[in-house]
C-alpha cells in the first residue's frame, strides 16, 4: 500500500473536477491509502462517495495573502505583469503558493506520514502553485495546447510550468498537441505519457439509478456539458433543427452561453422540443433513459462524458474533434464519429435513430478501468 494525493484547484461542478474524485476513488479501491485536497473553497463542493477517500481543504489563495510577500507578488503582478503579458497573473499569485503548498504538506505529512505520489490536475492547478517542485508529484494535462508558433510570453509560461517536470496527457491527441507545443516553446518535461482518465462504472451504474422527477416522459437525445462556446451547442442545435428529428433534446448543464442558446433554439423553430434541463449533480439518469447521447465539442481532452454514457447503456454519437474522442470511439465505436460540420451531425443524429441502438459492449470500457488507470499511475516513467 501506498499513500497518494490528489490535488485539484477546486471541487466545483465540472468534468475535471468529477475526474479527480474519480482518480482518488480508484487509488482508493486499489487498496492504496487515497487523500483529495481542493486549493479553493466553493459552493456545493463534488465529493467523493468512497468511504476510503479522505478529502482537505486548503485556502489557498488566503494563505498565500497572509505571507505579505505573497500578496505583494499578487499586486505586481495583478497591475504590472498581467497588463503587458496577458495571463500573467499566475505569476504572481504562484510564486508563494507554491511554498505555501509545501508548507501545507509538512503538515499534512507530519499527521498521515509521507506522500508517495502527489498528482495534480489540471493547469489552473499548476498555476496556483508552480514554484512547488517534487520527484513525487506528475502533472496531468486535460485539454489539448493550441500552439500556433514561437511565442516568447507562451515560452516563459511553459518554463514556469513543464519545464523538467513530470507530466501526464490524458489522450494521444492531448499529448501530440504538448509535443508540438513544447517545440514551439522550447520547453523541455522530464517525461510525457498518456494515462486516460478512469471510469467508475459500478458507481456510475448506481448513480444513474436514482430517481430523477424532471426527466421527460419518453424517449430524447441527451447533451452534458458546460453551456460554453467550446461546447459548441450552436452547432448542435442547428444540425438537430436540420435532422428533422421529433425526439427532445436535452440539454445539461449551464453556462454563460445559455442565453443566446435558448434565442438560437426559437429562432430556428425547436424551442419547444429543446430543454434546457440547467446544471445537475447527478448527470447520471438522464443519461441512462437517453436514447442518444451526442457529443458536439470543438475539441476535447478526453471526453470523459462518452465513455460515462456508455457506462450508463447509452449510445454515443460525437462529431470528430481534435483531442481524446477516438481513444474511446474506436473499433466498433469509429462509425459513431462524424464530421464536424452541421450536415453530417444532422445525418448522424438521423442514422443513429434508426432501428434498435446496438447494446453497450464491456469491453469498449476496458482501458478506462479504475484499476488499470491507477496502477498506470504507480510507477515513475523513463525520461523523454
């Protein structure tokens, strides 16, 4: 048995966030002794349903304001660096996070004893405490890097960030884009892997049985995700409206584009077949009584809703997108990728409902296994 620690900036409502209680939960069922800390305090926080999985709390940010120097770091940065630069504030606030975190970690350690493996996840993670450096701790990527060239404010940011460090994509397409990045940037990790995101499908198949009131009375199409432009819902509905399709779309989650979502839905005459269901915290049963879930992302890290609909018995259909989708739609899952435009999503969602949907195959979960994943985590990887 091993001690390990999960650190992730917050434990709002979100993919990420639900993926790092995921990860704690399987180095917990792997028999390991599991810790989660959130570096911000939020409202509703997610938390681990696995009684093995014990959760901290770190205000962060306060902390780090209370050193003074730290809070000075923050102003220059807030006032001189992040004007000029763009995104620099990380500099700033960063700089004593990251000794605050190691301070925080003596302690920690002082009561639970030494930490074998720390991960943190998420570069908003990362940000909140890149002065922090450890043999022990990797770096795990979510999204893919748009790098479009040489960049010397990208390049001091990359240095700060993955220079020499450990670190971890979620998918191939997230790890080919840190790669072509990294070049642009010249900004050299210790090692990349890919380790994809686990699945807990036992806890995802009893979640997905709760009762839900508000669900529809019959069959509908189903969407999760933040309501935000990367989701690209625009796309969706208009290729929906194009299908023809009767069946309701459903769409879960929030976001700052809902507004203009629910104007496009009237202006394209399916405002009274789409739902708009708001953010839930437990996606699960509307995904399991779905007959579809389509997925309409400009890109995506991994995509870890597709594989948590097929979890649940549902089929997926995806337009194709940079990212991770096809480390999880591949063998017989390739023909529920579609181009990315509004015509062949249209023809997608028609094809797809057609017919019986063909029953959910265990095997395609195989690699996203709680199990399999953590012990990917265990061992230290050769350098790059």
């Amino acid at each position: 048995m091993i001690r390990t620690l999960v650190v992730v900036r917050s434990l709002k409502m979100g993919g990420m966030e639900r993926v790092a209680i995921n990860l704690a939960d399987a180095f917990a069922e792997a028999g390991h002794e599991s810790h989660l800390v959130a570096l911000r305090r939020v409202k509703d926080p997610l938390t681990s349903s696995h009684s093995g999985v014990r959760q901290h709390q770190l205000a962060l940010s306060r902390w780090t304001r209370l050193t003074v120097i730290g809070l000075l770091a923050e102003l220059v940065a807030r006032w001189l660096l992040n004007p000029i630069l763009k995104r620099a504030l990380f500099l700033g606030t960063g700089l004593m996070g990251g000794v605050v975190f190691r301070l925080w970690l003596k302690r920690f350690e002082r009561r639970y004893g030494r930490v074998d493996r720390i991960v943190f996840r998420g570069i908003g993670t990362f940000e909140l405490v890149w002065t922090f450096r450890d043999e022990r701790a990797c770096y795990v990527l979510e999204n893919i890097f748009h790098a479009e060239g040489p960049c010397w404010r990208r390049r001091l940011f990359a240095r700060c960030l993955y220079q020499g460090r450990e670190l971890v994509a979620v998918s191939q397409g997230v790890a080919e884009s840190v790669k072509k990045a990294m070049s642009f940037w010249q900004c050299t990790p210790a090692s990349l892997r890919v380790i994809p995101n686990p699945c807990p499908i036992p806890a995802i198949r009893e979640a997905m049985q709760a009762p839900e009131p508000d669900l529809p009375a019959g069959p509908y199409i189903v969407n999760v995700a933040r309501l935000v432009p990367a989701k690209d819902h625009a796309l969706l509905l208009r290729a929906y409206a194009r299908s023809g399709v009767t069946l309701p779309l459903v769409l879960v989650g929030d976001g700052r584009e809902r507004e203009r979502l629910e104007a496009l839905a009237g202006e394209l005459g399916i405002a009274e077949r789409v739902i708009f269901a708001g953010q839930r915290q437990n996606p699960y049963p509307w995904m399991h009584h779905a007959r579809l879930f389509v997925l309409s992302s400009r890109f995506e890290g991994m995509g870890i809703v597709l594989f948590e609909a097929l979890a649940c018995g549902t089929p997926v259909l995806s337009v194709d997108c940079p990212g991770g989708i096809r480390s999880i739609l591949k063998g017989g899952l390739e023909g529920s990728v579609v181009p990315h435009d509004e015509e062949s999503l249209a023809r997608g969602l028609q094809a797809a409902l057609e017919g019986e949907p063909p029953p959910v195959q265990e095997s395609w979960l195989d690699d996203f296994k709680p199990e399999t994943v953590a012990a990917r985590f265990m061992y230290k990887p050769d350098a790059t």
